[in-house]
C-alpha cells in the first residue's frame, strides 16, 4: 500500500471539489436572480398534492400563475377556503370563498333498479366495458360501476357499491375532476357541497323508453318544474335539472317526483319556526311563504304550520326582525 | 483510431457510432423528453451544448491535472464531478444572462447532471487518446448524433399519439419498440467507416 497515493488521490479530488464548489458559490452569488418570495410562500401554503385540478400543471406552476396576479387566489379546489384564505393573505387581496363543489354520480339506477341488456365479462374496467355496445346496462347513460373512477380518485374519495355504483364521499372530494374525466358514461358532475336535492338520472332519452330501461329515471314530465315554488328545476333535453344557485332546498320536487329519482331526505327537512316575543306581526313572512303555512292577522304574532312548511327558509330572510329560525 | 480523420471522427460519432442506438448511452432522455419534436430538439441543444463543453473540460482535467500526478484511475469520479459542477454553473449563468435561452434549455440542463452520454463521451475521448481538436470534433458529432436520434424519434412518437396502437402497447411499449427498430436502421451504417 501506497499512503502517498491515498494521499494525493485524495487531496486532489477534495482541491477539486473545493475549487468547483467556489465557483459555483461565487456563480450562485454573482448571477443570483431574484425570485418573488411571494411565489415561495404560495407554493408553501398549497396542499402540493400536483393533482392539476386548478387547470395548471402542478402546484409550482399555479404559485407563480398566482404570484404574478395569472390565477386566482381561491383558483385550488383542493385546498378550499382555507387555503384560499392563506393565499389571499399572502396576495394582500380578499378572497371571495367559493361554494365548495363535490363529483356526484348522478345515476342511482343500481342492479335491482336497472334493467341489463346482456352480461359483460370482459376487463372490469367502464371504458372497456363502454366499448362493448355501451356495456350491458339496458340505459345508455347510467353508471356502469366498474370502478374507472375509483381508480383515478386519488383521494379515494369515490368507491363502487354493491348493487353497482359509483358513490362519492362529499367529505374527502376535492372536485379535482380526474373522476368526470374518466368516466366514459360522463354521468359524474359537481353539486354544491352539502346539496341534497339532486336529480339522479342522466338519461335523455324519452319518457317511455326511460321508464322502461329504469325504475328510478327521470322520465321527464315535468311535474318538479310546475312544482316547484322558485324556478329552480326545469326539464330540458327529456331531463329534470337543478339551478343550484336558486334552489332552496325545500323538497317538493323530491316529494312529488313520480319515479322517486331527485334525491332529499324528508325526514331531515327543516321546519320555520317563529319566536313569539321577536314577531311584530308585519306579515312579510305570510305573504313570501310559498305554501300557505304560515298564518296570524297584523300586528299579531304569526305562526308556523309544521305540516305545511316545506323548510325553504325564504320567511327567514325575509323576516325584519330575525325572528324565524329553521330547526 | 489515433490516425483518424477528423471527418471520419464527425460521421463515425454522429451515424456509426450513434451514442444513443449503437453505444446505448443516454437512454433515460432519449425516452423521457422525445413526446414532441420541440422539446426534442430543445433536449438535443442542451446535449450539444454541454458534451462540447464538458469534452473540452475534461481533456483538460485528465492531461493537465489527472496525468501529472498518476491519478488516471480516477478519471470516472473526476469526470462526474466536472461535469455536474459545470452543468451547475451553466445553468446560473445562463439564468442570469440569457433568461430566453434558459428558459428553452432550463428544464433539460440538470437533467443532463448526471447523463450517461456526456459521462460516456468524455471517458471515450481519453481511451481513444484523442488530442483538443479531435475531442471537440468527436463531442460535437456524438452531441450531433444524440440529437439527431431524439428529434427523428420524437417525429415518429409524435405521429404515434394519433396511431392506432392496441392497447397493450401503447406509451412505452410502442416507444421501446420504435427505439429497438430505429437501432437496428442505425446498424446499416457499421462498415461505412
């Protein structure tokens, strides 16, 4: 053994790494570019999670897009309002907090629901089984439930149930879209989270030939729109669809639906309830309430019918004197 | 080799030797960033663009530092080490001065830290015992050959995203496919030199 090789080997190799490493410091500190530290502490406060559900590539491309005033601050649907929050601090701006919007499987014609037309034992897989004269189900339009989505989810957020279908769990639903996208049946689509009155068919075809292909489709007669105190269902295209923006909730369409396919549960409707000692009796509430549920003469202390009221909540906005309360 | 032609030099590295299909050097971005001809050839300039300079640098490490002490053996780990620390400081540089051209070459140049071609290039210069003019002729035509591998196998790859490929072979499959028979084209031109 040659100690001075050792030697010389190793200095040289530490001479040179030392050398390079100068240099690049120097290089680092000659030729540094100033980033904004704002795109640093964007890209610190996002989720990171590089789903591409804002539209950019990754979390590093939206920072800059937002640091440069290119995106908006509430532009991550994954991180939501609290992120939103932070980065609107960051940015110095407010942040207008977007109703957080969930995938829904709009399609609740299951096994025992919807009729099939032949059985498919190709891949498990709905693209596949979409190329298969539209896969079995006797609606063209309705979930396959070969768990494409539940695949893509990369928040396993959506899962496929026992009588074939697609359910997605509104708590850890980031709407990031990799879902909808897959879906060759393009029967997943966003609702406001929380939304509990939604039309669960996605067939456009007509009445009849959905009636007989499903027992829960919407066959398109138009009852939830004459129904409906608000304006907010119409049927377009043989189908029912909901304006989220002036639904209130209030469950008629769901109760008067022949085919039981717009969803709500009854049971947790909830009631106007009027408190006695705030009412002045100036009646705003009697003449908005769109079932007559509410009664009392001027002056007097109104009251709410239980069986009548349909829990749209309009006599609570309209009420003065915060008087109504919905439990 | 050592009596070599510097014109046989450019067309052995560039179509004989291909250091991609016959030397199978650089593999990683030659699959990697070949999905379009643009990138491709934004890859191929970065490629250029350091092999020439990390050849001309490591003739100069191994002949005027690496010989004099008798530390030849320690060529490899040398050779890394110049040519991270070069790519490194390229990057800076160009950061700075030319944010256009670091902007076409930014997301390609640290890929390149650690390719196998640049490395390979450099080692083969020294084993061929060529001397400065031969070394930047055979980096400038091994950089050159790189390059022109990965834009024609872009162009095909491109033409491949609308083909209808079954789907078992579809991505990289197809890709590796496309390589093995682009290498085997690349075969014809043995004995030309």
């Amino acid at each position: 053994m040659n100690v001075t090789n050792i030697i010389t080997s190793g200095a040289t190799l530490s001479v040179m790494g030392l050398a390079f490493g100068a240099a690049l410091a120097f290089a680092s500190q000659k030729f540094a570019v100033e980033v904004d530290p704002k795109t640093v502490l964007i890209r610190e406060a996002l989720p990171g999670a590089n789903c591409g559900g804002c539209g950019f590539p990754g979390c590093d491309q939206f920072a800059n897009a937002v640091a440069s005033g290119n995106a908006p601050v509430n532009g991550c649907p994954v991180g939501g309002a609290s992120c939103a929050s932070a980065l609107a601090e960051i940015m110095g701006v407010n942040a207008e907090v977007g109703v957080k919007k969930v995938a829904y499987v709009i399609c609740k014609g299951g096994d025992d629901k919807c009729r099939t037309t032949f059985k498919y034992e190709g891949i498990t897989d709905c693209r596949a089984a979409a190329m298969v004269a539209g896969g079995g189900k006797s609606c063209a339009f309705g979930c396959l439930g070969y768990g494409t989505c539940e695949r893509v989810c990369p928040f396993d957020a959506i899962h496929v149930t026992n009588d074939g279908l697609a359910i997605v769990d509104p708590e850890k639903c980031t709407a990031c879209g990799k879902c909808v996208e897959a879906c060759p049946k393009t029967v997943i689509t966003y609702v406001p989270y929380g939304q509990q009155v939604i039309v669960n068919c996605n067939n456009k075809e007509k009445g009849p030939q959905v009636k007989k292909n499903c027992d829960v489709s919407c066959i398109a007669c138009g009852i939830c729109e004459k129904n409906c105190p608000f304006d907010a269902i119409h049927v377009t295209n043989n189908l029912a669809s909901i304006d989220y923006e002036k639904c209130t909730s209030c469950m008629i369409c769901t109760e008067k639906c022949p085919t039981k396919c717009i969803s709500g549960d009854l049971s947790q409707r909830k009631k106007a309830l009027i408190e006695p000692e705030k009412c002045i009796g100036c009646t705003l509430c009697k003449r908005v309430c769109p079932t007559e549920a509410i009664t009392g003469e001027l002056k007097e202390v109104h009251v709410v019918d239980p069986e009548k009221c349909i829990g749209c909540g309009e006599c609570v906005k309209k009420c003065p004197k915060d008087a109504i309360k919905m439990v | 080799m050592e009596n070599a032609s510097l014109f046989v030099i450019l067309v052995s590295s560039i179509l004989v030797n291909n250091f991609v299909l016959s030397r199978f050097l650089g593999i990683c971005p030659f699959l990697g960033v070949s999905k379009q001809v643009d990138t491709a050839i934004g890859m191929g300039l970065a490629v250029t663009f350091v092999m020439t300079l990390s050849g001309i640098f490591t003739y100069f490490i191994q002949y005027f530092v690496l010989v004099p002490l008798h530390l030849e053996y320690l060529q490899t780990i040398a050779f890394i080490l110049v040519i991270a620390s070069l790519v490194q400081f390229v990057e800076i540089v160009l950061q700075k001065t030319s944010p256009t051209l670091y902007q076409a070459l930014g997301v390609f140049l640290p890929l390149i830290t650690t390719n196998c071609a640049v490395l390979g290039l450099a080692l083969l210069n020294i084993q061929y015992e060529f001397n400065l003019i031969q070394t930047v002729v055979h980096s400038v035509g091994g950089a050159l050959g790189f390059s022109l591998a990965i834009i024609l196998f872009a162009g095909i790859r491109e033409k491949q995203v609308i083909a209808d490929v079954p789907l078992p072979f579809q991505g990289f499959p197809i890709a590796l496919i496309t390589a093995s028979l682009m290498s085997i084209a690349f075969l014809g031109f043995t004995g030309l030199v």
